[in-house]
C-alpha cells in the first residue's frame, strides 16, 4: 500500500517536472531533472531515480514534452526535455486544479472539530 | 562499470522495442548511472561504494524495463498506421483530381497547372520529413505503400 507521500508523489510528478522545466526556462536531461525536484522539496521528494525516464517518456508521447539529444558521437550523450506548447497549457490546467484542491484541502482540514453535543 | 551493465541488461530483458528505440533508451539510462557513479565518486566514495549507491537509488531495475515498456508501447503502431495510410490517401486524392470517375484522363494537363494538384503532389512529397518515432521503419513503409498505391490505385486507370 502506498503511503500518502508516495501517492502525492505520483500523482504529482507530471505536474512538478512541467514547473521545473518551465521555471529553468532551459532543457534539462533525466538526472539533472531528478536532482533539482530533490533540491527544490529539501529531499522530502526522494524519487527512485529510475521511474522518472518512463514518466517522462509518456510525458513526450504525450507532446507535453519534446526531446533531443545533445553531445557528439562517442562521447556521453544526454537527451534533454523541454515543455512544448501543450504542456504549457497542461501546466496552467494543472497548477488551477491544484490550487483549487489544496485550497479545499486546507479548509477541510483547519475547520475545527464540530463539538459532540 | 559492470554493476551499471547488468541493471542495463535486467532493463532490456523486459523491453520489447526495435532495436534504435531500445539502443536510445538504453543510452539514456546509461548516461544517468555513469552520472550518478561520478558524482557519488567525487564525494568520495570508492568505485564499489558508488556503483552500490547508484543501483540502490535507482530502483528495482525490472520494474524500471516494465514501465519503459509500457510507455513506449503503441508508438509503432501508430506511425505504422500514419506511414501506410497516408500515401493511400494522398493517392486516392491526387487519382480524385487527375482522372475522371470511369478511369479515363480527358485534360490533364489541364489539372497539372492548377495549385490543387501540385499542392497534394508536394505534402505526399513531405510526408516522409514528419516526425516519427520510429522514422526508418516509417520511411519504408510509406515506400512500400506508395509503390503498392500507385499500382493498385493508379495503374488501373493509366490506360490513357
């Protein structure tokens, strides 16, 4: 069973990767990608590394996402990602429904305890 | 590194791709171990210690091949369908604009000045620069069909 974190971690990555890429504003390979969402949730986001390369796959077949690969042949090449303009447009949709949830979330959850009568 | 092999061939035994798409995603999995060995290394850890790390933080390298699998899953399949299906198209098209219903061609060179004709000429020309996944295998199927279109859609009607 999945704890709360590992399925907010899921049901946000698309989401998180599409706001680094576009707050960067540069293409960035898997790793790096991986590195700056550790940095930017202080490690609360620890990914198993190797998942992220299928979400981001999906996310390009999705056309959320466009790729390419950069370095020459025989040296250490790296595919980087950048958002295209449908995931711009899934970014705004996204960030608006999470805005909306956390903002129902918080209230659902600061209201105080109705008192047994 | 043989560590960063043997999580490369548990992947690949769970992948069933042509063999460009899997060499690339193979690659890219590669470049990110070997990334996290060096940085691992550079903090100080020993070649063993790194290459432990990395596997650890990696993840459960089949489950890894699975997804991969997953999300590439369909890809062919739809540039298949592309590749094949428009050459037909384009061709029905350009049989529409060229000959009459009853095969014959009765002014066509008329047809040949006229914009519709070269501009459906020239997108079955490009069709072969779009995009595609899998673009090799595209490119010969969209040969493929256009020779089989010509002689089964064309040929017929090429008794002028």
């Amino acid at each position: 069973m999945l704890s709360v974190r590992q399925q907010m971690r899921k049901g946000t990555t698309t989401l998180v990767v599409l706001k680094l890429l576009v707050d960067r504003g540069e293409p960035m390979y898997g790793y790096q990608i991986i590195r700056h969402l550790e940095e930017r949730s202080d490690g609360y986001f620890q990914f198993k590394e190797g998942l992220i390369y299928p979400r981001l796959h999906q996310m390009e077949r999705e056309g959320l996402l466009r790729s390419e690969w950069l370095g020459e042949p025989g040296t250490r090449r790296r595919k980087v990602y950048a958002v295209t303009e449908a995931g711009l447009r899934r970014l705004e949709e996204e960030l608006a429904q999470w805005r909306t949830f956390r903002a129902t979330l918080n209230r659902m959850l600061d209201t105080a305890p109705e008192s047994a009568s | 590194m043989s560590d960063i092999e043997g999580l490369l061939r548990q992947i690949q035994s769970e992948l069933d791709l042509d063999r460009e798409t899997e060499q690339k995603v193979l690659a890219e999995i590669r470049t990110h171990l070997e990334e996290t060995v060096i940085e691992a290394m550079s903090a100080g850890m020993s070649l063993e210690e790194a290459l432990a790390q990395a596997a650890a933080c990696f993840g459960v390298a089949p489950e890894v091949g699975q997804a991969l699998q997953a999300a590439h899953a369909g890809w062919a399949t739809a540039d298949a369908v592309v590749a094949a299906g428009l050459p037909v198209l384009l061709a029905l098209v350009l049989r529409w604009l060229v000959f009459a219903p009853d095969g014959t061609a009765i002014g066509w060179q008329q047809v040949l000045v006229g914009p519709a004709f070269w501009a459906v000429a020239l997108a079955a020309l490009l069709v072969p620069l779009l995009k595609f996944e899998r673009w090799r295998y595209a490119l010969v199927s969209w040969g493929f069909f256009w020779v089989v279109t010509v002689i089964f859609v064309l040929g017929p009607a090429l008794r002028w």
